[in-house]
C-alpha cells in the first residue's frame, strides 16, 4: 500500500509558490521541497493542518492512495 502526498499538486493549483507555503506555514523552503519529492515517509497531523488551512482544503486533498499490485 503506498498513499502518495499530493502537495505540489494542490499548491500548483491555488497559485501558491513553494517560498510562499513554506512562509505562511513556518515551515522551511527544503521541508516543503523535500515533501514535495517524496523524499519523507509521512507526515504529521499538525502539518496536514497546517497545509490545509494555507491552501484551503481537506486532509484528503493531500493524500492518494495507490494499492499495491499483485
């Protein structure tokens, strides 16, 4: 099971540059890329909180799941 962080997707969407997220999250500009890249294994709740509330959406605006083959 892999569930995918469909952050740069939503940002693209409301126009918001990376520098921008990072800026009114607190967050710094390589976390946000890191996020990004898929380079981290997950994400905390205050941060899915945080990036909600910048980019108006829910939770699972920023998450998708892709099961595994088989």
């Amino acid at each position: 099971m892999a569930v995918l962080i469909t952050l740069k997707k939503v940002r693209e969407s409301k126009g918001i540059s990376q520098n921008e997220l990072a800026r009114r999250t607190g967050y710094s500009l390589q976390n946000v890329q890191k996020i990004e890249q898929g380079r981290v294994a997950s994400l905390t709740l205050e941060a899915l909180d945080r990036f909600c509330k910048v980019l108006e959406c829910f939770p699972g605006d920023l998450l998708e799941y892709t099961p595994d083959e088989q």
